[in-house]
C-alpha cells in the first residue's frame, strides 16, 4: 500500500509540473489545446491525491503500523473517528490534506469557470499548478507520509488533545478556509498576466472567497470551542501563534470582501484588492508554515520538522509573485475615480479596510516577534496577552461601530440632515443601552460598556434596514410583513445575508465582552463535603470514582450545585490518563443557563491521592452568544451564497461586455 501512496504523490507532483510550465507556455504563446490539456492535468491531480490520502486512511483503519506516520499517531485502541483524524494529526497527514483540499478546489474552481472565464482559466490553471507543485515536492521529496519502518506491535497513539470530537471536523474546517484562498488569488494573479485587470476575476471568485471566508470563520470557532471544553484553562482564545496565524487570513480577507464592493459599485480600489487577496493567501502560507514548522510553541502545534526553510521559500516566492505583478500591472490597475466624500459609504468602507489591516499586521507583528527576537538576538521574546487585548480594543471597537455606520450611509457623499435623521434611532438605543447597564452596576468595565453600547447601535441599524426595506417593499407590493421581509432577502441575498452576518459578529462581540470583562473565578482544594461559592453558586465536593473508558482510565469528582435554595444537580469534572500515549488530560465539567447564556465551568486541576481535588471554578456570563454566533454566521453566509438567477443573468451580461473589450484571438 506505501508503493500505491508514493506512486500517486509522484504523479501528482508530475501533473503539476505539467499544469504549471505547459499551462504557462500555452497561455502566453495562445495555444489552446496545450491549454485543456494543462487544465485536465489540473484537474487529474485531484484524482491522484484522492488516491494517496484513501491509501494513508486505509493504513489507520487497518493499524498498518509498518507506516511509520500511521504509527506515531494511531494505537490499537484508538476509536475508530480519531483514527480518521489522525489523518492530519501530525505534519505529513496535514500536508496531504492541504494538498487534497487544494487540488479540489482548483478542479472544481478552473472547471466551473471554464466557459464564463475561460480567458482567465488559462492563466489560472499554471498559477493553481504551481501552488500544488509546491506541496506536492514537499510530500514526495522532504516528508512523505509513506515512510515505512518494521512494524511495532502497537502504535504510539493519538496526542490526547486531539481526541475530542471538535478534532474531527475544525482542521477540516480550518484547511477549507486556508487553501480556499488560493482560488481568488489565482484568479487575480492570473487577470494580472492577462492584463485583465477589471472586475471579472473579482466576479469568478466572489463565491469562493465566501466560502473559504465562512470555512476559516468557522474553524476558528469550533478551535475555541475545542480549547473552552478540552484544553481545560477557562478560556477559549489565547492570542496563540497558531490561533492568531488562521485569525490573520481572515482579518485580510474580511477587508477584500468589503473593499471589493467598492471596486464593483465605483471601479475603485484595484490595487488595494489585489493587494488584499494576496496578502490574505500569503497570510493563509504563513499560518500553515507556523503549525506545521515547529518554529513556534502552541498547544496547537504538534510536530517539529525540518520544512520550515522549504516553507519559508515558499512562502517568500508567493510574496515576490504577487508584489511583482502588482507592480508590473499598476498602470493598468490605476483608475480616474476617485473618493468624492469622507462622509459616505465607500468612505466608511475604507476606514472599515484600515482598522481591518491594521489589527491584522498588529497581530502579525506580535506573532512574528519571537522568531523575529531569535533571530536578531540569539533570544526567544514572547509578546503576551496584554499586547493584543490593547489593540484588540483600539481598532476592533471603532470596527464594531463601523458595522452599523456603513450600511446607514449613502453613496457618493451623505447631507447631515440625513445622517442625523438616519442615525437617530441606533444612537438613541446605544446610548439608552449605555445608562441601563450602568444603572445595573455594569459599568466598572469601560471597554466592557463600550463593546455593549457599540453592539445596541449595530443591531439597532440592522433592524432599521430591515424594517425600512420591508415597509418600502409592503408599499410596493401591497404583501404581508412576512412575505415582505422574504421577498425583500430573496431579492438582496448579498447585502441581507452580510447584515446577518453583522448581527453574528456584534453576538460574538457581546459574549466575548461578558465573559472576559464580568467573568468570576475562585480556586481552593476541597476534601468531601467541602464547598466553594462563586458568582451566586455553591458547589459541594460529594465523591471521586475512577473507571476504564475505551482508551484511557477516567477519574471524576462530583458537585452538588445549588444557586440560591434551587438544587441545580451534580457536576463532574477530572482527568483522564491514556496509557498508551503515556499523557494525562484535563476534562472539565460545565453547566450551561440557555436562558441567561452563562457557563459554570469547573476545573479538577490536582487530584491527590488522599481524596483531596485542587478546583479552579468560573463563572462566564454570555459565553454562549460566542457559539450562538456561530449558528448566526452560517445562516448569514448562506443567505449571501444561496443561487440567484437575478445576479446569474447580470454577472453573464458583464462578463460579455468585458469580453467584447478585451477579448483576443488564441490559436490553436
């Protein structure tokens, strides 16, 4: 089976050389032919993968620990999901996954496009060629899943973080996100040498970026989620490299889709687009690099290899491609209109695109400190949390603010009278909002009271478009509010489904506000029938039991919970201890109030052999509003993405246009 394997990655590394240089020559010399045969390369290497990612699969369902990545990472007793993913457990399995998801995104990509676009995809297909040749040589030439070694008589195991259920499905999530993000930067790079530089190739993508956008969205909430229940700290986000290298690509990418309409509506922004879509792929690179190098320590980060200088290469190739196409097509990409207002919509888009870039490079800057501090120093500096918190609030407050300005605002320029007839209705619920909570004593938090006001206004403008859109619709078409409402989303699905998404946003914004600002915590070590009380709660050590779970010995205290006189039930919480893997883990016990959203969250940190627990408990208030958003955010960017045939017939009339100006002859 390790023969199958490596012969499916070497053909795959061929098929990309192929897509790359003949795909290459056949679009700058105008051959067609060489140019479906570099596109069916393109798309054959997913076949390929496909092939060595069933084989590496079939290794962990078998426990063929003659495999020697099948073997680090898999046991005899591991269950069967967690032998599925530990797949992308370790380095090489994740590459392949990289690689998997990317060949498939550029099939999928190149052949949906190749009518509408088809004077883009040639170009596309060598650009798409050579980010899989990278991957590809990696797996084949510097580490190859395939490995074989004399079979032990069991495997190592799974690292016991990643045995959660969160494990089988956030990388997945995560990698759709990162290698999604090929697709728009392939298109722009390959309108740049093209010198096809309107917005067609924003048209092409503007769905793929949705769902590479949703997926790193996604994957980062289910991350959190894993760290808030698994890792067993109290929290869900540690500013952590590896954390922050999946926030950064999505902070870009945020910033391409708001400026993008921009460049739709006024065909401005050109170069700030292109730049934006580079930077958010170039950024994707550097968060694979981070995981998967070992350059950095993060819970996150399991393997330590030498691909980091491969990566690094690589990663420095994708910047000096993108900077010198955006160099050699400014010309071309400069445009004669320009910003007729500061107080407009395109003007609180742009502001939107600084204070977007700004929290990114901030970010990047502190992540990138400690290599950076080696580096020039010969010492590792760590940059903490402090730092982050600071700027998270200098730029992601006014961010939240934008969220409702922007959509209230005209475009071209806007009058004050209308500014302020407009802007009366989400100002007075903010400020309303304001004084509520600091009449309920919530006020000893500013950037906690800010984040809330800030919130109201939002979701207060969100109302107001819907409310005005549906009374507008109602006068028109005489129809029911509900079936009004419909009609109106169904005719608006991008602007509508991006105000869902806002809504998603501000609920996230609300619960990290009220679980970090006006969070409890109280810590001690109980004996049985001891108590600790905290946020209103009173929590009753009763016992400690031990049992044998399918791959590790279970240990859990449990808690009478009671509020008030109320009995609330029991709690466990405590570790598990994997044999195998020789490592022991936290597992927390958490109580959830749907009505209110707060968590009691419950820490066994020390269990003592004389039956005493060392407990850290907490109490979080609208944590949950985080996962809700979560909900919230799906549903927004489905909306966005749902088909309609309005746009369909819109965007095929412009693609014609725009073909009718610059088409040219390609030879056969």
């Amino acid at each position: 089976m390790a023969e199958l394997g490596r012969a499916a990655l070497l053909v795959t590394l061929g098929l990309s050389v192929y897509a790359l240089v003949v795909g290459g020559y056949a679009a700058w010399r105008g051959k067609r032919r060489l140019a479906h045969s570099a596109r069916n390369a393109l798309i054959a290497s997913f076949f390929t993968t496909l092939v060595a990612a069933l084989v590496l699969v079939t290794g962990f369902l078998r426990d063929d620990f003659s495999l020697a990545y099948v073997a680090g990472h898999s046991s005899r007793a591991l269950p069967t999901r967690y032998k599925l993913s530990a797949f992308w457990g370790g380095q090489e399995g994740s590459l392949l996954l990289w690689l998997l998801v990317l060949n498939g995104y550029a099939a999928l990509a190149i052949w949906l496009a190749r009518k509408r676009a088809k004077d883009l995809v040639v170009w596309v297909t060598p650009v798409l060629g050579g980010i899989a040749l990278g991957f590809s040589w990696l797996l084949v030439a510097v580490s190859s899943p395939f490995d074989v070694i004399a079979a032990p008589a069991d495997g190592s195991g799974l690292n016991p973080s990643l045995q959660n259920p969160y494990m089988v499905v956030h990388p997945v999530a995560l990698y759709l996100g990162y290698v999604g993000l090929a697709v728009p930067f392939a298109f722009a790079m390959g309108a740049l040498l093209s010198g096809r530089t309107d917005e067609r190739w924003i048209v092409a993508t503007r769905r793929w970026t949705i769902v590479a956008w949703t997926a790193l969205g996604i994957g980062q909430l289910l991350g959190a989620h894993w760290a808030y229940v698994e890792v067993g700290w109290g929290g869900y986000y540690a500013w952590d490299p590896v954390e922050n290298a999946a926030l950064m690509p999505w902070l870009a990418a945020t910033a391409f889709l708001h400026s993008v309409m921009i460049q739709e509506k006024r065909g401005m922004l050109r170069v700030w687009n292109v730049t934006l879509v580079s930077l958010a792929f170039c950024l994707s690179l550097f968060g694979t690099f981070l995981t998967r190098s070992g350059v950095v320590t993060s819970i996150h980060s399991f393997t330590k290899s030498s691909i980091g200088p491969w990566f690094l290469g690589f990663i420095v190739v994708a910047v000096v491609f993108a900077v010198a196409m955006i160099w050699f097509r400014l010309p071309q990409l400069r445009t004669t209109s320009k910003l007729e207002s500061l107080v407009s919509r395109e003007a609180a888009f742009l502001y939107n695109n600084l204070l977007l870039v700004a929290l990114c490079l901030t970010i990047l800057w502190g992540t990138a400190w400690p290599m950076v501090s080696e580096a020039v120093r010969g010492q590792t500096m760590v940059v903490g949390r402090p730092y982050f918190d600071f700027f998270l609030r200098i730029f992601g407050l006014p961010l939240l603010l934008l969220m409702g300005i922007g959509p209230l605002v005209a475009w071209r320029r806007a009058s004050l009278r209308g500014l302020m007839k407009t802007f009366a209705w989400p100002a007075g619920v903010a400020v309303a909002t304001g004084v509520v909570l600091i009449a309920l004593g919530a006020g000893s938090s500013t950037p906690g009271l800010i984040a809330y006001s800030f919130s109201a206004f939002v979701l207060a403008a969100i109302v107001h478009e819907f409310v005005r859109g549906t009374a507008a619709r109602r006068a028109l078409t005489g129809e029911p509010p509900w079936t009004a409402l419909g009609g109106l989303i169904g005719r608006n699905r991008r602007r509508y489904g991006g105000y869902v998404v806002h809504a998603a946003i501000v609920l996230l914004a609300i619960g990290v506000a009220g679980s970090s600002a006006y969070d409890s915590v109280t810590e001690g070590r109980l004996a049985k029938g001891q108590a600790l009380s905290v946020g209103g709660y009173t929590l009753t050590y009763k016992s400690l039991g031990e049992r044998a779970g399918p791959n590790a010995t279970e240990v859990r205290a449990v808690l009478d919970v009671r509020r008030g006189s109320k009995d609330l039930g029991t709690l466990r919480a405590g570790k598990n201890a994997y044999s195998v893997e020789q490592q022991v883990s936290n597992e927390v016990g958490i109580r959830t109030d749907y009505l209110t959203g707060e968590d009691l969250f419950v820490i066994a940190e020390q269990v003592n052999d004389d039956g005493t627990v060392f407990f850290r408990i907490f109490v979080k208030p609208l944590v949950n509003l985080i996962w809700l958003a979560g909900i919230v955010f799906v549903l927004g960017s489905v909306i966005a993405l749902w088909p309609d045939a309005r746009e369909e017939r819109r965007l095929a009339t412009r693609y014609a246009r725009a073909g009718e100006r610059s088409d040219t002859p390609v030879t056969t």
